[in-house]
C-alpha cells in the first residue's frame, strides 16, 4: 500500500537541507534571475521600445530567465540522486538533460493541450451557448483539476531518467502507477497549493520591492530560491515514488 502521508511529510521535512543546499553548492544558480532582473531594470528605465538600448536589455532579461528555467531540470536530477542514493548532490549536465527536457516538453503538452480545450469550451458553452458563467467556470475548474490528476501518473518519467532507468517512460510509469492514482494526487495536490501560494507571494514581493537594480536583484533572487526550493521538493517526492513502485521493499527507509 502506498504510504502517502509518510511519503509527503517525508519530503516536506527536507525544506531545510533543501535550502542550505541551494545557498552552498547550487549559489550560482541564482546568478541566472538576478542577471535577468539587472536586464529587466535597465530595459524599463531604457524605456522597453525606445531605441535598441532598452529593447536589447529586455531581451537578455528574458534569456537568462529562460535559462533559468531550464536549469531546474539538471536540479532535478541531481537532486533525485541524491535522494534515492543518498549520495552527495553533484549538478552535471548530461545526456539526461536533453532527454529530460524532452519528455517534459512532451508531459507539459499532454497536460495543457487538454486544459486549454476544457476551458475554451467551457468558455464558449457560458457566453454562446447560454450555460450559467459560475457553473461553466467551475466545471472548467474541476475538469482541469481531474486532468492533472489523472497526469500525475507520469510521476516515475522524471526520476527514471535521473537514474537511467531506461525501461520507465510514459507507458510503463501509467501502468505501474494505475490504481493509486488518487494517493498520488493526495501527494501532490498540497504541494501544488504551497508552489502556487509561495510563488504568488514571492512574484507579489518581487513586483513590489523593484524600485532600482539592487533591490530589484535581490528581490529576484528570493524568487529564484522558492522556485529552486519547489524543483527540489518535487524531487523528494518523486524519488520516494520511484522507489515504492521499482523498489518497495526498500521504501521503509526513505520515510
């Protein structure tokens, strides 16, 4: 039986280590949002469409922000590891990350392709179609939520790549997990509220607190932490799933 509340207090219990981690071995990570955020500055005190200055800043803004983005991938993996092999957290780049940004790339358009159809016809079936705005709006809601759900069953893809697992993709993860499903969703439906609510208020203070490049900097590099911090939790998580559906005699000692 799949230990849901051990695996999710497990993984929460990690937030400390998991934020030292990030300020002695993966610091210069967040040299990434905070170059985005000098960029950023500069491009709106430039005036973004105002001659090429402010357009250029703005533009390598947003590459090191992207760059970021795509950093929490070989985050991830490393962190995954480190989880299931309690090993030290050694970042790399390797063939993982191109084949992790690969089946993320796929997993984000299996999740969103759907969701955005959901609410497209939700939308049209309350302004076209005479459907109650509230009912259409909260059925739109609900089906998203089922969707994602029901994606969550992907959740070994990520670190079976990490731990060059090659025979766990999309088929064999939907397979092995089939029938926890709603475990798994009790698992992740919290800490998708505690990544939604801390990235709202880590945006929140973000926004507010850019009144010049310093403190524009620095507040970017707070975001750049929870956002750091959200990779590495899901990591937790998904190692500890790894293990209970590859391995489950050994999940005992990683809750």
């Amino acid at each position: 039986m799949l230990p849901a509340g051990k695996i999710f207090w497990s993984s929460i219990g990690q937030i400390g280590p998991i934020i030292s981690v990030i300020f002695r071995k993966y610091w210069f990570v967040l040299l990434l949002p905070a170059l985005s955020a000098y960029f950023t500055v500069i491009a709106f005190q430039s005036g973004y469409g105002v001659g090429d200055g402010g357009g250029k800043s703005f533009l390598i803004g947003s590459l090191f922000n992207f760059a970021f983005f795509l950093a929490q991938y070989p985050i991830s993996i490393s962190w995954t590891e480190k989880v299931v092999k309690k090993s030290e957290p050694i970042l790399s780049f390797d063939g993982r990350v191109w084949s992790t940004w690969g089946y993320a790339f796929l997993i984000w358009i299996i999740l969103l392709a759907p969701i955005g159809f959901i609410i497209f016809a939700f939308v049209a079936l309350g302004k076209e179609g005479g459907m109650d705005q509230y009912f259409a709006g909260t059925t739109a809601i609900i089906a998203s939520l089922v969707w994602w759900g029901m994606t969550q069953r992907f959740c070994l893809v990520m670190p079976s790549i990490a731990l060059r697992n090659a025979n766990t993709r999309l088929g064999r993860s939907w397979n092995l997990t089939k029938g926890h499903n709603l475990k798994i969703v009790c698992i992740m439906l919290p800490v998708l509220l505690i990544v939604i609510v801390s990235s709202a208020i880590a945006q929140a203070i973000s926004q507010a607190l850019m009144f010049d490049q310093v403190s524009a900097v620095l507040s970017s590099v707070g975001y750049g932490v929870v956002l750091m911090t959200t990779t590495m939790l899901w990591a937790e998580i998904h190692g500890r799933l790894f293990v209970f559906f590859l391995a489950p005699q050994k999940i005992g000692e990683y809750v």
